[in-house]
C-alpha cells in the first residue's frame, strides 16, 4: 500500500515525454522571495508532511562497504587514486559494511525509515568492468543486503554508480571520455534490473555526473584524478548523460513493465544568492545554477539540450546534441533525483562557478527553483545533510540542527510553494571514507569507531532526532508554540528602557530677558532686539530645559507608564566624593524625573550601569582599584545616599547595579559588586523607604541557555551549570541562602586545583552573608536572546573553557544582524520559569527586552516580530505558569542612544516614529493580547495632566498672572521696535 501511494503521486510522469519549460524560468525566484513577508516567511514551520512521504537514509559504497580486495572484487578508480599523489588514507575498510550487514539493519531499524538508498560497487559485480568478469560473490552481498531490507520492510533506493568506476575502464578505454563507456554501463545495468529488479522500485542510475565530469576529470580533485585539459568535462559530460539516458529507455523498454520501478538521476547543486539587487545579478545567478545543476538537467527535463547561458559561454567548446539525440535525452527521468549538502556546496564549486555571487544554503528555494525551471516535477531530495569534524563522537549538534534546518526548508516548499516532494534522504547512515576529505569529517547518523577491531556503530544525537522526526513524520503542532490569548493585570508595568537620557544643562530663551521678532522678509529666523529686554524676575522652571521637553514628549507619546535610565556616576561625582557633587546635573535630573512624573509616567533610575571596557567609576576611583578595593564600594553606597536624597521624592524604582554578571569581570569584582549593591539596598531600606516608599533591587542579564539535546539527564548538566555560574552568581546570594550556589563553587574548584587560572571565587563572611541575603524587592532582569550548549567540542571559537560546554545555535532560528543573537521568543518564558522555580513567587520585572536591527529600516519589521512574539511568551509565563510578573521594559527608546535598538529612529535632526513603536503602544493599550470579540477590560485610569501647562499646574494664579504679563511685555517690546524702526 505504501508503494502504490508514491505511485499515485509520481503520477504518468514517466509515461509522457516532459513539456517544455519556459527559457529560465527559474529566474524569478529570488524576485519572488524577496518578496515575502520577512521575518515571518523565516519563522518555523510547525506542520506534518504528506500521508507516504518517503523518509530515507543512504550510503555510497565505497564510502562503507570496505573489503576492496575480497570475494573477487577488482579495483576502481578510488583504489588507485587514494593510493597516489599526497593522499593519507583510503576506504579501503571504510566502515566494513561488507562484513556488517547485521550492524546496518539494525541502525535501519532503529531509525525507522521506509527507504535506504545505497550504491552497487560496479567492480565488485563485474570485476573489471564488463559482463565477462562476472563475480558471484559480490552479487550474492548485495542479494543478502536486499533480502534483510524486505525483512525488516525497509525498500531499497539503488544507485548503479556512485563514482566508484572499475579501474580496468579508465585504464583502458580512458574512462568517462570514450564513448564505448556508454554500452558497456547500458551492459551493467542490464545485469542488475535483470537480477535485483523485482525487488527494487526505486533506481538512481548515477550520482552527481558534476561531480565526475568537472572534479574527476577537470580539477582532479577527486577520482580519477585528470586535470590539464579545459574541454574534458564537457566530453565527459556528454558521456554521461548519453549513457544515462541509455538505462533509462532500456528500463523502459525492457523492464518497467514487468517490475513497475521508477528510473532517474541524482542531481546535486548548490544554492546562490545575488550579490546585488540588479538584475545582472539574479542572471549570474541562473548561469551558476545552469553551468551545475541545468548542464544535466536541462537536457533531460527540458529540451534535450544544453543550457543557453553554457552554450552562449562555451561555444565550440561544449559538445553539441543532434536532433535525434535530443529526442532521445528529452524526458528521460521519472523523478528529480535531487542531491544537497556538503560534497558540493561551500565545498567543490569553484569560483569561476559563482559568476561573481554569492553562495548560500537553501533548500527550500532550490527545490522552488527546480519547480519551476523544470515544469514542477515530482521530486526525491536523495542526499541532505551537514557534517562534523572528525574528531567529534556521538553529540553531532551542528550535523543534528542543520539536518532539522534542511528538513524544514522542505517542507516549506511542500507546504507555502507548492512543491512536489515525495522524499528525503538524510546522509548519511554511517560514517565512512569522505572522498577528497577523507576521514576529516563525519556525516554519519551513526558513529563509527575506526580503530575498534569490529568498527562499532552508536546511534548519534542526529540520529535520535531524525527517528523522533519520522516517527512524527514532520514537526507538529504543540500547544505551547500557539500564540496566548489574554491580558495583563491591571497594574502591570509597560515601560521603554535606555541606557542614558541627552543631558543638556543650558536652558532655552524662555528665561532669557531678550526680545526677539522674526525676519520674515529674510532667512525667516528669530532676531534679537537691540536694548529692548523683559525685567523679569521669573525662577527657573523644569520646563525651561529643552531636551527634557523633547525627551519627555517622545516617551509620552509610547503610552508607556514607566521609563528607565541610568545615571552616570562618573558625571555625578567626578572626583569620588559626595560633598563634591555635580549640583547642576543632579538638578538636571530631577527635572527629568519630576517631567516625567508630570505626564504620568515614572521613572526606574539605575544607579550604575555597567559598560563593558569603557569605565564608568569616577576617576580617583578607578585609578585607585576600581571595584576591587573598599573605598570605591563604600563609596558607591555614599552615592547612592546622595541619589535618594535628591532624587527619592519622584524615583519610586531605583536599580542599584545594572548587569554587574558580566563574565569578564571576574569572581573577585563580582564579590565586591554584591557587596556595594547589599550596602546601597540597606541606606535605602533603613533611611529612605518609609518616607519615599520606593522600591530597589539589581538587574541580572539572563539570557537563557538550553541543553542542545535532551535525550537523557546528562544532556541537561551543561546548560544547567551555565545558568547556575552566569546568573545564580549573583542571584543566589541576593535571592537565595546569601552564598554562591553549591554546583558553582565545587565546579570552580575542581577547574582550579593548583590556582593557576583566574577561576578562584571568594567566600563570604558571616557578616557579608547576612548583609547581601534578603537584599531585593523584586528580581529585575534583561533578555535578548537564546543560545544553545553541550559538552563537546566542535568549534574552537565558541567553545568556553571555565565552562567546557560548546555554544551553538539552532539554525532554524531567526536570525538578527547581531553576532551571535538569534530571535528565540520561547527563550524568555524559560528563562521566567527559572527565576519562579528558584525564588518561588518573587515579583519579576523584565527591565530590558529588544533586538538590533539597521538603522536605516523604520519599517522594523524584525522587531515588530520580536516585540510581539517576546511579549506574547511573558503572557505565557504569567497565565499559563502562574509567574509573578509584574512589568516588561521594551529595549530601547532611540538609536541616538542605544544604536540599532532604538524604537525612534532619526535622520539628522528630524525624530522618527518607527512601525515597532506603533506596534509596542498598541499592545500597551490592550494590555497584551486580548481575544478578539470579548468585552474590554476595566482599570482604574489616573487622572492625566495636560503636558501643555508645567507653569500653571503647580501655582495657577500666579503662573497665569505670569503668563499674561510677559505676553505684555512682548508686545509692547515689538511695538517700540517698529515705531523706531519706522521713524528711521
């Protein structure tokens, strides 16, 4: 049953000649994905594939059979090539499949495909290449192979040559370059459809020809090895897609009747993107994929000729079809045998190959492009996959991750484009002889011990995955990856975050006494009158300061209730000390706090932030330790002091230390940062509370960390010790018991037995204890995104060695312009979750929450997605899990300040409202995600204060007695000039 239901799809497509596709008609296709939706279009698809879909996995077979001289077999191609020039190793035992069928059937098994793809080795049947070398042995391997497969019902996909030429062919008649080749495999693939056929549904006759013809036989990269000659591709070429075409008629003619299988070829390419816009560019493109992948597809899928891009650039060069010859090519595949990974991409194309753009990993709009360059077809993805680097075991998290990335780019081009898929095969079962690379890298779903005497198989990580993907058949759809329904209570916190406010202590002309008139019949500017002043003996107001006005207007404007910044402690106290203060700036911002106020809209100050190189201590400070002596944290608790004093009466949120977790900061700093946040906690709670009735606490950066498996408890220790010395650091000894967490300081001392390292982390006193625990009203922390880690080492750059995990991300994830910084809304729930599940019921405040994108793009649509699918999971931890969160502070409010995360952009002078902005204030004003239909929810609303009116709100009489004087004295002012200036 399952057979005939990918009959049904593959339709009469073997029984009718192919139509002919319109010229390039692939060249739309990145015209056509420019156009989506970004980034919704890259988002993850959860979805099933199609009921039959064919799940396959394969193997080349001199990549694993091994036994290159046994039971008869004659030597290929591969067996010499490995054997000269600077070549290290061979496959000459590969993964001894040959001896281990056994081992592969039940790694087949374990995985629970339908379909294993594998290659016959054409000397281990015919031993020197033709039917007279007969060799019954080899016949009988690949008959017991077939057998187990029926058995355990798993259909074979066979390939009747996978590069592996016998030797005697090249030796003697020159290889692929003669002609009489294209007989003699006719000859070879008679043998086999005659002796494995009635078990056998599915024949690839040869893979990759690329491959064969322009690195075997024109770079010499792979075997057999010939370079020199610029025209022997495009003969060798030519071979192979006559020889080609021979099986497939004889199939047709002979066979496929009686045995009712399909025939094609196996096509690989790579995927290119244009360098440009223009559309020279996306033509380049069509040229690289036709000099690859159409140099054979073209002729059979289309017209029997070759592409026009390589006819136009080749000329004579390029052997040419006769009439006859076309019709005989045309339509000779009954699928699109379609190859994708690493034996081609970033890997053998050349640059002459990417006509100058730029190479690129996607599936999905090769298979759209196939669609429709090849009259949509129906196609068989016969290779997919990544690969690690030899070194690795069994934790292949990239090979894993890049796997599930191809996987669901297919089925995105099943489900939004329309493309026929009928399989897809992950490469490979096994890990084995990896050509040109040898045993540098491992594709394999299994891992294969070379150096045991029986070359063991363990199942991968990958392979886990793929059997859990089968046994889905895709990526359904769960409960928690729906988008939640619902609304915040109604004193939750909408705030926007920056890192500083433009300070600009000089004032406006509203307290300067000059008078000023506009030259209209000029440069339309304002002009001061000579001698002619206001005698005003007005105070200075808050509202005199320009900047604040503009600054606070902009944040009125995002309906947001509360706005956080930081002061700059180095500006406050240049010198250290407090009976030093900058009175002027803190003047400044109590202006900013007690504007804000005005418009409703409190203000969340942070005492110090961290900065990363740049120092923010005072001077002296710095000079005299920074954070590691006594004075400078003693003197941040007498700058705080100062702070609440002159600031408490409008600050009701006060952040002592923003992010001070940062890991190059070191165990020791850390320890005093504790320390000066538990000291300025304390001046708060014993002098200031009761009278402002504000609130303190810390910011912790918590991005979180997931296990890049789990498919058991030891998967999970990694991510978990990462959480526990990143953010438990901190967190514990506020939050907690008052001392670091035990896994932290047992993991430390086992890196640092000898103290050679930096890893030595300080023990607190019973004093510091009891002074650091407890010190918190709410647990306040910043996100931005999600990474991965295991405890294996695959790349140097992102492996930590204090930690020994390896970072990773899911490719699968959207990914930002910021280095290392994909969009993971889930992430944030998790991360909600923890807190909850470590400091059980402590109210949480997200203080800061964006992502970085150009500039230049006010149309923001990645934040958009961001902000809405973020805000949406921290519903979800509030309604779903019952966390107590009490705010969420959208980071950040302009690019002035905070460069690419602003949700005001700007163009010189002028401020500009991005679509993010528009979109944050809207869920503001619906408190979250209310259910379309249902009735609004009722909040008790504060009385708001007219923003046009700061003089007259405190002391209206006398602001209005004001207010009406001046006008006077203005006008009375311009009527003295005029009537002077006419008298002139």
């Amino acid at each position: 049953m399952k057979i005939a239901g990918i009959y049904i799809a593959l339709g009469i497509c073997s029984l009718v000649k192919w139509t002919v596709a319109e010229p390039g008609a692939g060249l739309h296709t990145w015209d056509r994905f420019s156009k989506l939706p970004y980034p919704d279009d890259k988002a993850f698809l959860y979805d099933t594939f199609p009921d039959n879909f064919m799940w396959t996995v394969g193997t080349a077979a001199y990549q694993v059979e091994g036994a290159w001289q046994k039971d008869g077999k004659g030597k290929s191609v591969w067996d010499t090539f490995t054997r000269g020039g600077n070549r290290v190793f061979t496959g000459d035992v590969g993964s001894d499949s040959y001896h281990n069928i056994p081992g592969d059937l039940r790694a087949l098994q374990q995985l629970g495909v339908g379909y294993y793809r594998f290659s016959l080795s054409w000397s281990r049947i015919f031993s020197n290449g033709t039917k007279s070398s007969y060799n019954e042995k080899g016949v009988e391997y690949y008959k017991t192979l077939i057998r187990g497969l029926k058995k355990i019902k798993v259909q074979p996909v066979v390939t009747l040559y996978h590069w592996d030429l016998p030797d005697n062919l090249q030796s003697v008649y020159g290889g692929w370059n003669n002609s009489i080749l294209v007989e003699m495999f006719k000859e070879y693939a008679d043998f086999c459809f005659r002796t494995f056929g009635s078990d056998v549904k599915f024949w690839i006759t040869m893979d990759n020809p690329f491959v064969v013809a322009w690195h075997g036989y024109g770079t010499g990269v792979v075997a057999p090895g010939i370079k020199n000659d610029p025209d022997l591709p495009f003969r060798v070429g030519h071979n192979l897609i006559k020889a080609h075409a021979a099986v497939w008629h004889l199939y047709d003619e002979r066979y496929r009747f009686r045995q009712n299988g399909r025939v094609s070829i196996a096509l690989a390419s790579h995927w290119i993107k244009p360098s440009r816009t223009r559309d020279e560019s996306r033509q380049a493109c069509q040229c690289s994929l036709d000099f690859v992948l159409g140099w054979f597809a073209r002729p059979l899928f289309v017209d029997g000729d070759y592409p026009p891009c390589m006819k136009r650039d080749l000329t004579h060069r390029l052997p040419s079809f006769t009439e006859s010859e076309r019709d005989y090519v045309k339509g000779t595949a009954d699928f699109f045998a379609l190859s994708h990974g690493p034996a081609l991409s970033f890997q053998l194309i050349n640059d002459s190959l990417r006509f100058g753009q730029t190479e690129d990993l996607d599936l999905r709009m090769l298979l759209y492009w196939v669609r429709a360059e090849y009259n949509s077809p129906p196609v068989f993805v016969v290779e997919s996959g990544w690969f690690v680097n030899g070194n690795t075991r069994t934790k292949d998290a990239k090979h894993m991750y890049y796997l599930k990335r191809f996987i669901m780019e297919t089925l995105k081009a099943i489900r939004f484009d329309q493309v026929n898929v009928i399989g897809y095969t992950a490469w490979s079962l096994l890990d084995g002889f990896e050509w040109f690379r040898e045993y540098g890298i491992r594709r394999g779903l299994y891992y294969v011990d070379f150096k045991s005497d029986h070359l063991t198989r363990e199942p991968k990580t990958s392979a886990m995955f793929y059997s859990k993907l089968i046994e889905k058949n895709g990526f359904p759809q769960l409960p928690e990856n729906r988008p939640a329904v619902g609304v915040f209570p109604c004193q939750f916190v909408w705030g926007v975050a920056a890192n500083s406010i433009q300070v600009d202590t000089i004032p406006t002309q509203f307290v300067d006494p000059s008078v000023y008139v506009w030259n209209v019949s000029d440069d339309g500017k304002l002009k001061r009158v000579e001698g002619a002043r206001i005698p005003t003996q007005r105070k200075r107001h808050c509202a005199d300061y320009a900047t604040i006005q503009q600054q606070v207007s902009e944040i009125q404007h995002m309906h947001v209730s509360y706005y956080h910044f930081s002061l700059n402690w180095s500006s406050v106290m240049p010198t250290g000390s407090v009976q030093e203060a900058n009175d002027t700036l803190l003047n400044y911002y109590r202006c900013f706090a007690s504007e804000l106020q005005r418009v409703n809209v409190s203000p969340a100050v942070t005492l110090w932030h961290h900065t990363g190189k740049l120092s923010s201590l005072p001077a002296p400070l710095e000079s005299n330790g920074g954070w590691q002596s006594e004075d400078t944290v003693l003197a941040f608790a007498e700058y705080a002091r100062l702070c609440f004093q002159r600031l408490g009466e409008h600050v009701k949120l006060w952040i002592t230390l923003n992010e001070p977790n940062e890991e190059g900061l070191g165990y020791v700093v850390g320890h005093q940062l504790l320390r000066a946040h538990a000291l300025a906690w304390r001046v708060y709670d014993a002098e200031f509370r009761q009278a402002q009735g504000g609130k303190a606490s810390l910011v912790l950066h918590m991005d979180w960390v997931e296990p890049a498996f789990s498919f058991n408890r030891e998967d999970v220790a990694p991510a978990n010790r990462v959480l526990d010395l990143r953010v438990g650091w901190f967190a514990e000894p506020v939050f907690g018991s008052g001392d670091y967490p035990p896994m932290m300081r047992s993991w430390l001392q086992q890196r640092n037995p000898i103290d050679l390292f930096n890893y030595h982390l300080p023990v607190f006193s019973e004093e510091d204890r009891r002074l650091v625990k407890g010190t918190y009203d709410f647990f306040a922390l910043s996100h931005f995104t999600t990474s991965m880690v295991y405890d294996e080492v695959e790349d140097k750059y992102l492996y930590k060695d204090n930690l020994e995990v390896q970072l990773i991300s899911d490719v699968t994830w959207i990914m930002s312009p910021r280095r290392n910084s994909p969009v993971v809304p889930w992430g944030l729930r998790k991360a909600l979750n923890w807190v909850d599940s470590h400091f059980k019921g402590v109210p949480i405040y997200i203080m800061a929450n964006g992502v970085q994108e150009d500039t230049a793009r006010f149309k923001d649509s990645l934040r958009v997605y961001y902000l809405y699918n973020y805000i949406n999971e921290a519903l979800k931890a509030y309604t779903l899990d019952g966390v107590n969160l009490q705010g969420y502070f959208a980071y950040a409010f302009n690019d002035r300040r905070d460069p690419g995360f602003g949700l005001y952009g700007h163009v010189e002078e002028e401020v500009i409202m991005k679509s993010s902005l528009i979109h944050y204030r809207t869920i503001i004003e619906r408190n979250g995600f209310p259910s379309p239909g249902s009735a609004p929810q009722h909040c008790p609303s504060l009385p708001r204060r007219s923003p046009l009116c700061p003089v007259l709100s405190k002391r209206r009489v006398v602001g209005f007695i004001s207010l009406v004087g001046s006008a006077f004295l203005v006008t009375v002012g311009l009527i003295v000039y005029y009537s002077t200036k006419r008298h002139k």
